[in-house]
C-alpha cells in the first residue's frame, strides 16, 4: 500500500519548536492538572504558523554524568522536567521556500528558542506479503509457552500496556480471542482532534496489535491511545505525526508516574513508524529526526525508559527480500526511536521460526545493533482484516513481545528488574539463529519465554 502524502512537499513543512520560556510557564506545562494552550507559551514566531490545537508538551533535559555528552546513547543519563530544566514544544509550519532560512534564523531572532525539528508522517507497520498465514495464535501460544508461563503467575495481571495504534475495538477482540479482557478506559488517551472513545474504534490495525498483547499477557490492562488516527488535510485514516506520538509519551509518563514507584509496570507497544526522508530534515541537520538522539521524541522515548517503562517498537516492513512499497530509505531502513538504544526493537518471524522477508535488517540509524530480536508474526488471529488475512508484519511482532513483556512484569516490576536489564535479559536468552551470535536478520535471535524464567528463577535465587 502506497503511503498518502498528508501536504505538497512543496508549500510547507510541518514543524516541532523547541521552546525556552520563564519557569512558571515550563512548570505550568508539565503540570498534568494543567492545561496550558500555544498562546501560553508563544505569542507568535517570525515566519511560522503556530497549531493553537497541539498542546504544548514539555521536554525533558538530558543530564549527562560530569564531562559526560548529553546526545550520547551510551552513557547513562538522567532527565529532569524541573522548571528551570526542561524545555516546552509547541508545533507549526514553515513555508517551503524559506524553510532553510526561518530554521536557521529562528533560534537567532527569539533567544527562547531552542530548535526546530522535523514532525515527519508516521504510519503502521502493515505487511507487503500476500501469503497465507502459517499457523494461528494457538500455535504462537504453544511457542511462547503461555501455559507455563501462566503456571508461574505470569499472565499481565496488574500491568498497564499501552496499544499505540489506530484504537481498539474491544468488542472484537473479545470476539475473537473468546474470553473478556480489562480495557482502561481511565487511562487511555486521544490525541488532538480525534473522537471516539477507547474500545469503540473501527476495527483495524490497532485492534489486530491488542489481540497480539493478549496472547501471553490476557490479564493486563488495555490502555488504548489511537495516535496514528490524527489526521491533516488530505492525510488517510492510518497515518499521524510524530507530534501527536510526542503528546501520547507525555500522557504515558503522567501514568507511569502515578503508579507506585515498588510495582511501576508499563508496557508500551508501537507498530508504527517513518518510511521516508521525505518529511525529515537531512541527516546532519540539528532537525533531524531519523538519526539525531536530541530530536525531542527520542528524548521522551529515553526518559520514560529511564523511568521505569518497557518501549518497544517493530522493526518495521522494510526488509530487503520484500519490502514495503512506503520504504523510501535507501538503506538502515530502522530509523528515529524504532532503532532507540532504550527500546526493544522487534523483528518478525513465522511460527516455523523462519525470518519473514519483509521484516527489516538492521543497523539501525541511532544504535547499530537493530533490531534486538525477533518474535512471531503472519499467522491466523484476530481477523481483523477478514477471516483469511494473517496478523502480519513486524507490527504483530511487536505486541506478541510485548505482551511477553507485560506477562513477566506480573511479578517482576521495574523497580526489581529494570527495563535495561529486561532487555539484556531478552537478548541474552534469546533463541540464536545464526552461528555468530547477534546477526542484523535476527538481532539475537527469537524470543525464549522458558530462558526468561529460568534465568528469573536463578536471579530470585541469588537475591534470597
């Protein structure tokens, strides 16, 4: 499926500015009982069009170790949203035939602005492979070994997992999977402009991720946030911008948050991402959003790692053997927060364990070793695209991990077991599929279910 282009490429570009105001205004943004607006925070910018409808976000500051660099990926960081410490972004457009000059110009003529970035169009993983499934979801329980895992207390219950997609329809879900599921209609969120409310959405890509979750994880806690169905003039119903995935990060980390600081579980899935450099600045430029950790989203991503959230986002449909129609980069088609140091980075394979051909081969653009390893995908489950149309792609991939993911977290918080050594454990444990270890088909090879829990036992063990 070719992508819609949302506007010309030529009239204009839709923008993130990263804004500086006085501390009262930065502590009123990131305060979630407050609901500050554009005019709040900018009361106009030379050569821009600011969006009164995005509201502004607040960005959290990087801070490095002393002498350390705060756009390194491989250092640990810490993130502040102290007043006199973050930043605030508001969104926009440029016209096209003075964007080089306003973006260069801009942080020169307004002494509060930090930067401006790229807003690219962000879209689901969908599969470019008509062939039929390979199994169903039965068979990726018997893979994932569900029922042992539902032996040891492992099955989500307690644990928020947030579908970033295009909304749920509960009532299909329910359908299909043959049994209730807990949706948290509290917690979930809508981005600007989108109606509807959680459970109730179109049956579409969104409700095929939340049945994936379910498959290891049938206790957890549905938060539904359909981001990718915020729209601009022309755009089509399965596309969104970045800016509004920035505004759903902020939500989230209200949520984690909230949640007591002993048992914080969040889990959050993203089938989604950038095909093209199209609606990006170059690689180099400080706008960037493919390759530059300082982009404010790839911030957000690391600071809810930090904090206690398990990220993980698909690999994406660009792999060399039968790739995507969208996929525009050249090369290291893992780009932006898919190839985030701080998340898990999923790629696909059958319930045959064989690599499917569409799922994209790292490395990665921000970190080399993308993806991190693969999980099951293209087989018969929750029928939302018709009764003999597989879950496909690297975007069913995901969520079958990350509902992996919200199933160990039932009794193995982040505070007991970080989200960085979640992921190591994952890695380490991994099935490998090739003969050198981690490998840019595999990552590490496919999840291991039974190797996370041995490995937990043994841990539990030290500690007692």
């Amino acid at each position: 499926m070719e992508s819609v282009s949302l506007q010309p490429w030529w009239c204009t570009m839709r923008v993130l500015i990263q804004l500086r105001p006085s501390p009262d205004v930065v502590a009123a943004v990131a305060d979630p009982d407050v609901t500050a607006t554009t005019t709040d925070v900018a009361d106009g910018l030379p050569g821009v069009v600011l969006d009164p409808s995005f509201t502004p976000i607040a960005v959290p500051r990087p801070i490095p170790a002393p002498g350390g660099d705060p756009l390194s990926l491989n250092q640990s960081l810490t993130f502040s949203l102290a007043a006199d410490h973050a930043s605030v972004m508001v969104r926009g457009e440029i016209s096209d035939d003075e964007l080089s000059t306003r973006v260069t110009l801009l942080p020169t003529l307004r002494n509060d602005v930090v930067g401006v970035f790229a807003d690219p169009v962000i879209e689901p993983n969908l599969t470019c492979g008509g062939d039929a499934p390979v199994g169903d979801w039965h068979d990726v329980e018997r893979l994932l070994h569900v029922a042992e895992l539902h032996a040891e207390g492992l099955d989500g219950s307690g644990v928020a997992l947030a579908v970033l997609d295009t909304g749920i329809n509960a009532a299909h879900v329910k359908r299909h999977l043959g049994r209730e599921f807990l949706l948290d209609e509290e917690r979930s969120w809508n981005p600007d402009g989108v109606t509807g409310r959680p459970g109730e959405f179109p049956v579409n890509h969104g409700t095929m991720c939340a049945f994936d979750t379910l498959i290891a994880a049938p206790g957890a806690s549905l938060i539904d946030i359909p981001v990718l169905l915020s729209q601009r003039p022309g755009g089509s119903a399965l596309d969104g911008l970045l800016s509004d995935a920035v505004a759903a990060f902020a939500h989230l980390r209200t949520v984690l948050e909230a949640q007591p600081e002993e048992s914080r579980s969040l889990v959050i899935s993203n089938s989604w991402g950038s095909f093209s450099p199209r609606w990006d600045f170059p690689v180099g430029h400080p706008g960037n959003y493919s390759d530059n950790p300082a982009h404010p989203f790839n911030l957000i991503v690391a600071s809810l790692a930090q904090a206690g959230a398990d990220v993980l986002f698909a690999a994406g449909n660009c792999g060399r053997e039968c790739k995507d129609g969208r996929c525009a980069y050249p090369d290291r088609p893992i780009a932006g927060a898919n190839s985030h140091q701080g998340v898990l980075s999923v790629g696909g394979v059958d319930t045959n364990g064989e690599r499917v051909g569409y799922s994209s081969q790292g490395p990665g653009r921000l970190s080399l070793r993308k993806p991190d390893l693969c999980s099951y995908t293209h087989f018969s489950g929750s029928k939302a695209f018709g009764d003999g149309e597989p879950d496909s792609g690297t975007s069913a991939a995901c969520p079958v991990a990350a509902g992996l993911v919200a199933a160990i977290r039932t009794r193995w918080p982040s505070s007991v077991l970080s989200p960085s050594q979640l992921r190591t454990l994952l890695r380490r444990t991994a099935d490998d599929r090739s003969d050198i270890g981690f490998d840019y088909d595999y990552g590490y090879g496919i999840v291991d279910s039974l190797g996370v829990v041995a490995s937990l036992r043994r841990r539990a063990m030290r500690v007692a």
